[in-house]
C-alpha cells in the first residue's frame, strides 16, 4: 500500500491522520522482549506508519519509554 492510498480518519479537531497505527499496550512490560518490541516499532515507522497509541499506565510509562527509544536517531 503507498502512502498516497493509506486510508486516514478525521479528528473532531480537523486533524487528519492515518487510519492504521501501532498500539503498545503490553510494550516495556519484559525486558526479554525489549529488542524484539523496538524493531517491530521500527519496523512499522520503515513500512510508512505514523501513529504509535501509548499512554502512560502501560506498564507504568516503560512502552513510551520503549517508542522513545525505538524512535531516537
């Protein structure tokens, strides 16, 4: 799919953005998994993903921790 088809939504701002994304509930939560969790968060910004949904209680702040590392450099 190229970025020109990826379906979007409308905010109730105006925003526009991509109708697909990465969730991270469950992210952080293992540091076993750590390496595995970055590339597959890496792995959706490479293939043209824009959204990443987190907050702050998902294992208390470690999965923005998590994309925030994943998305540094």
């Amino acid at each position: 799919m190229s970025a020109e088809s990826a379906r979007t939504v409308v905010l109730p701002s105006g925003e526009e953005i991509a109708a697909l994304g990465q969730g991270t509930w469950y992210l952080g939560e293992d540091p076993a998994r750590r390496e595995r969790e970055i590339a597959a968060l890496r792995l959706g910004v490479d293939l043209g993903m824009t959204v990443v949904d987190t907050a702050e209680m998902y294992g208390d702040g470690a999965a923005e921790e998590l994309v925030g590392e994943a998305l540094r450099g």
